[in-house]
C-alpha cells in the first residue's frame, strides 16, 4: 500500500528510483514468486508507466528492468529486438550479454555470435564485462566444435560456428506412414522432377511486376555484421506474460 500510494502521488523528477524499490521489495519479500507477490503485473506496470521517457533509455536501471520483464514474457528474443528498435539500452553491454545468451541457449551459435559483434562494434559499456562474456561464449562453442570433430573425424573442415549450429535441410522427401499404398515421398522441386522424367520442360520461373523489391538476410554470409538501423515502432502493447498462477487454463466442457 505504501509503494501504491508513493507511486500514485509521486511528483518528484525519477520516478523509476520508486518502481525500482517497488520491484526489489517485492523480490525480497516473496523470493517464490506466486500470486501473492505478482512480479510479472508489477514490471507491467512499470514499463507501461515509463513508456516513451527518453532520459532513461541509456539507463542500466531502466534497461535491467526491461530485461527482467522479458523474463516473465513466452518469447524474450521479440521483445530485445524491440529495445534494439526504440535504441533502448544499446549503449549497454548488459543487453547484448543477456540477448546472445537466450540465443545461445537456444543452439543459434551463429546469431549469438552477430549480437556479441554488434555490441562490440557499439562500444556498449562496460566494454571488458562485454568482451570477457564473448571470449567465454567462443570457448563453449569451441568445446563444442571439438566433440564434434571427435564424433565425425571423417567430416568436412567447416568453420567454428557452422559445426556448433546444424544447418536446416529445406524441402525434405515426406515420410508416408501407415500399410496403405502412399505416394509419398516427392520432392517438389525442378531437379528432382527432371531426374524422375528427362523429356520434361523445365518450370517456368515466376516474375512480379511492379513489385518493390527487398534484401533478405543471409546468415552464411561471409561479410561482416553489419548493425542494423534503427527506426522506431510503434507498440500498442507488451509482450504477452506467461499465465499467472491465479488463472484458470483453458480445458474441454463438461
């Protein structure tokens, strides 16, 4: 009730110091989470109110409270991607960590490694705490290229990030399953129908007119990160916070 009343009639110049201790107290107080201490409304709330108050975007109180409300979302990566966008926390080194991090976690060595760059190319601050992060996520990867080695020494020399991130096989044949007579698998593609039938034509290929085109990103490109440009968004709302423990999951009727 007291950190309600402070915020409600708060008039003094940083009202993020007050949703600050607001935040901790409720961390403290209730360390389990649950209903009672409804961290994840709180940091709602708190980004809701401070929302589009530019002399705390390069603040590492602001930031930290951003990332800690990502904790709470189902998909962190969309809302780092959104601070990148309004330039909020860029100049921190913390919001590069934590986003390579949820990459990494996730075995996109690759694009963990490109946000390592960018915020390296950014100078984000403290730049030690960053460069010592990523020299560690290279000594991962590295084990892991190693093992790698070790299961497959027959293997092509790929590079470091290409062993540790499995490439995805586009158009794969499909699988039938089941005793009854199935026609697949057919890999729909121009070479695959030719090998099947030499006299056939090849496909036609599709044209557009008047359609604006657009680069598409390749991530086995052999330059170096380029740092995007940001252009702001709008955001009609937060990312949706996982279901609350006070909240009934959807079932069949009865």
């Amino acid at each position: 009730r007291e950190f309600e009343a402070e915020i409600r009639f708060y008039s003094g110049d940083d009202p993020l110091d007050v949703w600050e201790r607001y935040i901790k107290w409720t961390e403290q107080t209730f360390p389990g989470g649950g209903k009672d201490g409804n961290l994840a409304a709180v940091l709602e709330r708190a980004v809701r109110a401070l929302h589009g108050q530019q002399q705390y975007y390069k603040d590492p109180r602001y930031l930290n409270l951003w990332l800690k409300f990502g904790d709470c979302c189902n998909e962190p990566l969309d809302l780092y991607s959104y601070l990148r966008s309004q330039d909020i926390g860029t100049t921190l080194a913390l919001l590069y960590i934590t986003w390579a991090e949820a990459l990494e976690a996730r075995g996109s060595f690759r694009k963990a490694d490109l946000i390592f760059q960018e915020g390296l190319q950014r100078k984000a601050e403290p730049l030690d705490k960053l460069q010592a992060h990523h020299k560690q996520f290279q000594a991962r990867v590295s084990r892991q290229t190693l093992l790698a080695l070790e299961e497959s020494p027959g293997g092509d020399n790929m590079g470091l990030l290409e062993i540790a991130e499995p490439q995805r096989s586009s158009l794969a044949d499909l699988k039938g399953r089941g005793k009854k007579k199935v026609r697949a698998p057919i890999s729909r593609v121009a070479d695959a129908v030719k090998a099947m039938n030499p006299n056939s034509q090849p496909l036609p290929s599709l044209q557009l007119s008047n359609t604006p085109s657009f680069a598409v990103f390749d991530e086995n490109s052999v330059s170096g990160p380029e740092i995007p440009t940001l252009t702001p968004q709008s955001w009609p709302a937060p990312p949706v916070p996982r279901a609350k423990e006070n909240e009934l999951s959807a079932g069949p009727w009865n």
